[in-house]
C-alpha cells in the first residue's frame, strides 16, 4: 500500500478503522449489555443499530477510496454488457 497516494491511504486505513471498530467494538460492548441486562429492549437495539452503522459506513468510505483511485488513475472504463439468446430446448419448467 506504500505506492498508493496518501489520501488513498489514509481512506483505506480509516475505512479499517470504521469497520472493525463496529465489527468487533461495538459487538463486544452488545455481547456484555446482553450478559449483564436483556437483549429484548431498546438499548440493546441501538447498541445494534451503532454496530451494523459504523459496518456499512466503513464500506461506503472504502467503496469512496477505490472510486477516488479510479478517477486518479484511471482515464477510461468500459463496460460490455451482452444479452444472450434463450436456448430453443428449454422446456416450459426450466422458464423463470
């Protein structure tokens, strides 16, 4: 990673930071609320609501990184998309 650029960097560490902080900080204090209190209340549901937050914020701020290096180093990109023809021995059944 030391020939990524510094906001690359930076962006891919703190994206780390989000989602493991959320993964297994906030799973660790929610597993301990559950041991001492219920897990059937709204405490523990925030509790949870934090964890699977800072989970998806920590994808989006990578998803944001490796977008971010695309625009640095990339100066085009194409997409093919092709479409198939069904076959003519499928049966009625094999049809979705």
């Amino acid at each position: 990673m030391t020939h990524l650029p510094r906001k690359i960097r930076l962006l891919f560490f703190l994206a780390g930071i989000i989602f493991v902080s959320g993964a297994i900080g906030a799973e660790m204090f929610a597993g301990r609320y559950e041991e001492l209190y219920s897990f059937k209340n709204m405490t523990h549901a925030m509790i949870t609501a934090v964890e699977e937050f800072c989970e998806m914020f920590g994808i989006v701020v990578f998803i944001y990184a490796l977008l971010s290096y695309m625009n640095l180093n990339l100066t085009e990109v194409h997409f093919c998309i092709q479409m198939y023809p069904k076959s003519s021995n499928t049966t009625k059944t094999e049809s979705h």
